[in-house]
C-alpha cells in the first residue's frame, strides 16, 4: 500500500515537473502532425485514383454501350465483334460486364453465369429512368460497379444498361505499400522527435536546475558569496535570482537589525544593573561605618535604577504590543477624540506643572473618529510628555485637534530645546536618542516616539515632526476617521 502511495506521488511530482511537460508539448506537436500528414497523404491518393479508375471505367463503359446501341445486339448476341469488345474489357478491368435490356433481363454475362436471369436493383432502374451514369463502390470486395445506359442518342430510345464492374485490388495495393513505408517514415520521426524531445527538456531546464542549487546552497545560513551566484542564462532565471538575492539582503537587514536591537536591549538593561551593583557594593564594603542618612540615600538610588530598569521592560512590552503585524488585534471604536485629549491633559497636568511648562489645549473642530483608545492615548500621551520634558524653564506646550474630511489632525507643540535636523528622521529609531545622558537623566529609555509611530501606523495613519533648534518641536498626528478609508 505504502509503495503504491509512493510510486502514486512519485508519478503525481513527473506529471507537474516542467521537464515532463516540454518533453509531452514537444512530442506531441512533432509527432500529431506526422500522423495528419501520412493519413491526407493516403487518403488522397487512394480517392484520386478510385475517382480516376471511375471515371475510366465509366468512359469505356460509355464508349461501348454507344456501339450497343447502334447494333442490333438486342436481338442478337452472338455478334462476334461485340462479344469480343466486351470480353477484352472486362479482362481489362480485371471485372465482369453485365448488358441488360429494358425488361431488366440480362442478356449477355461475360460470366457467363446469370444470363436470361432478371436485375432489378436500383441503380439499374435509376440509371434507366434517368438516363444517368451511376457508379458504386464495394470496399469490403475491392470492387467498383459502374451502370450506364444504352440509348439510342438520335431516336433517344433506351435499350436496356450495361453493368461493369472493376477490380480495386490494384488500388488497395498501392494504398498498402504506401501506407507501410509512410509509417516507416513516421517512426523515424517518433524516434527522433521522442530524441528531440527528451534533450530539450533537459537542456531547457538546465539554468533552473542551477537556480535550485543556488537556493540550496544558501539554505543552511548566510552566505555572503550569495550575491555572486548568477543565473542570467534567462530572463526568468536572472528575475529569480534577483528576488532571491534581495529576499537574502532582506532577510540579512532584519538578521542585522535584531543583533543590534538585542545588544540595545541588553545594554539599557544592564546600565541601571551596573548602577545598582555599584551603590549596594560600596554599601558592603563601607560596613558600619554608614550612617543611616547615607544608607537611605543610596537606598533611594537603587530604588530609582529599579523604577528605571521596569520602564524600559514594560516599554519594550508595549513596543512587542504594537508591532505592525498585529494589525487585526486593532480593536477600532467611534470614540470622542477631544474626550481623549482632555483626559491626557488632565492626568499630565501636574508633571507639567512640576517642570514649570504650561500646558494648553485647543479643539478647532470636536471629532470623533475610530480608533484604539489605549493605544492612541499611549502615543498621544508620550508625545506630550517629551514636549514636557525637552522644554525649557517657563515653556508651553500646546495640544490642538482638527479634523478635514478625511484625517483627524492632532499637533503637539513646545517651546523646548528643538531636534538637530540630522536627527529628525532617526528620533522613531529604537533606543535612539539625540543626546543620550541628557534623555536618561530626565528618565528617557529611547523607545517612548517607536511606542507612538507604531500606534499611529496601526491605525493606518501618519506622524510627522518639524522642529527648530533651540524654539521647538512639532509633533503632526493625522488617523483616519473612520476605518474603511
Ligand atoms: P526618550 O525616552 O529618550 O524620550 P523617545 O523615543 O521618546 O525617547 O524620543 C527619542 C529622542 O527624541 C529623545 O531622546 C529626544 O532626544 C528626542 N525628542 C523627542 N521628543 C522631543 C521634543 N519634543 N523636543 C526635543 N527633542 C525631542
């Protein structure tokens, strides 16, 4: 059973190979014709010359039932002449000639065998009546019959019909040889399109086979000769292994970026380590000799390592949260969007108030739009705080919403400290931040805007920034209003 299964998908896999079919395509139109060819070749011989032995034969006939007519055969048969004309002909055909006269009778059988018998048989009676030729043909006996009339052209009396019938045999001969070489002709021609055939299939798909073992040659891990394999032997073949090549630098650009996104991760996490490590080892070593103000100092600082190293883990869960390919976990609700924004202020009013930065909102338009309230608040929210954190002694910060017919439109100003403009493009980046201990200073883990651009693109939108240095940033939302834009 399990062999028989196997020879199944083994025969399934030669059906769907390419090679299978080129070599079926190719013998197929090499050898269809072949066949067409010697059967018109045949056959068209073989009518040509039974239409050309009618015809003869109908001619002779003719020729004689005149000379019938002009005698008085009729009333006697014994006329030497006409008896001889008639034996020679019908030796000539290889056949027998029949004369029968008006009543139907048979008055002369070169047979000599049915004379004075009667035929009534259609042609006979067609032909009499009609005055017309007719001729039939008996493949099964390889004979032809031909039915003339005899009349008498000048008083267009009719006598009677004369019957001649001719062997085929020479024909059917002929015929047979002539098939039998045209079918040693057409295997030499099977045998060399099945030749044909069997090397195209294998010369045509050569350069796949080469494409194959170029793909399996990398299978096993990155090589990074990879770009040196070449296939242009086709236009398809090339196309392949350019995909394939730009899937391999894709694939080695994410490789890449996952090495460096782990040694970030990695890195953010180890420094309040480091830091912590640090203050409770000159804790140890320092022994009794600390007093309890130092000790609570020191314990304050490693508490602030620990709140530090739980944000940068609770943002990087936020970030797996909002990756782009969790796209159907958008929950899309109609939700107020100043609602939302009022909200924000509201719960981010006292750390402005802490930095000394006022905070404003102002609504152009109220809009509603569906979004992912959690999501899009987080985004919003981290917005707002770098405006708050990046800002300067007595800054403002202002929220505004608008709306066109499409997109709501959400900005977040300030009148902070600007983003050099090298860095604006790079400010979405994982862990990128413009001025490193700055950002850690005032608590920043470099993942709050890749938080934000990653919400914003969830909700099909858009994020933009423009800053001046030294003025200010501006941070432009635009989310669709509804989701089937
Ligand atoms: P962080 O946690 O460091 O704030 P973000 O991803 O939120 O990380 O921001 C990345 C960097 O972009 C920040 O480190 C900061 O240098 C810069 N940045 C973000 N928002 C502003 C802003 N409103 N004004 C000036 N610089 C900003």
């Amino acid at each position: 059973m399990r062999t028989l299964t196997s020879k199944l998908l083994q025969n399934i896999r030669l059906y769907k190979s390419l090679r299978f079919r080129i070599f079926l395509i190719v013998l197929l139109i090499g050898i269809i014709p072949a066949f067409v060819m010697r059967y018109i070749m045949v056959q068209g011989y073989e009518n040509r010359a039974m239409n050309q032995k009618v015809a003869e034969v109908t001619n002779q006939s003719a020729i004689v039932a005149a000379h019938l007519a002009r005698t008085d055969y009729f009333s006697d048969t014994s006329d030497i002449v006409i008896n001889d004309e008639l034996t020679q002909m019908s030796n000539l055909y290889d056949g027998r000639i029949l004369v029968i006269n008006d009543d139907f009778q048979i008055i002369k059988d070169t047979y000599n065998k049915s004379q004075g018998k009667y035929i009534v048989s259609s042609e006979v009676i067609s032909c009499m009546n009609g005055s017309r030729n007719m001729s039939s043909q008996d493949e099964e006996n390889r004979y032809l019959e031909i039915t003339v009339p005899i009349l008498d052209e000048a008083t267009g009396k009719m006598y009677g019909a004369l019957v001649a019938s001719a062997s085929t045999d020479s024909i059917h001969d002929n015929v047979e040889v002539l098939a039998r070489r045209a079918r040693v002709v057409e295997v030499v021609i099977a045998v060399l399109i099945i030749i044909i055939a069997y090397s195209l299939s294998l010369t045509l798909l050569k350069p796949f086979d080469k494409v194959i073992r170029a793909v399996d040659s990398v299978k096993e891990g990155f090589d990074p000769g990879v770009e040196s394999i070449e296939v242009p032997d086709y236009t398809e073949t090339k196309d392949i292994m350019d995909a394939f090549h730009h899937l391999m630098s894709r694939m080695k650009e994410v490789d890449e970026s996952r090495d460096e996104f782990v040694a970030n991760v990695s890195h953010e996490l180890k420094t309040p380590l480091a830091s912590m490590k640090v203050l409770s080892d000159s804790l140890i070593q320092s022994g009794d000799s600390v007093d309890a103000e130092t000790y609570r100092e020191f314990m304050l600082d490693i508490a602030e390592e620990v709140d530090r190293e739980n944000k940068v883990i609770n943002n990087l869960l936020s970030l797996v949260k909002l990756d782009r390919s969790k796209e159907a976990e958008v929950a899309l609700e109609t939700r107020d969007l100043s609602e939302m924004l009022q909200q924000l202020i509201k719960t981010l009013t006292p750390l402005a108030e802490e930095s000394g930065v006022s905070l404003f909102y102002e609504e152009k338009v109220p809009v509603k739009a569906d979004i992912d309230e959690t999501k899009l608040s987080l985004a919003i929210m981290n917005l707002i705080e770098n405006a708050i954190k990046y800002n300067k002694e007595n800054g403002w910060v202002r929220v505004t919403l608008d709306a066109d017919l499409q997109f709501a439109v959400i900005t977040v100003s300030d009148s902070g400290m600007g983003i050099p403009e090298d860095s604006i493009n790079k400010i979405y980046d994982r862990f990128y931040r413009v001025d490193k201990s700055h950002s850690r200073e005032i608590g920043g883990t470099g993942l709050g805007l890749a938080i934000t651009r990653n919400a914003v693109l969830l909700h099909r939108g858009a994020i933009k920034a423009t800053s001046i240095l030294g003025e200010g940033t501006t941070f432009t939302v635009k989310i669709p209003l509804r989701k089937d834009i």
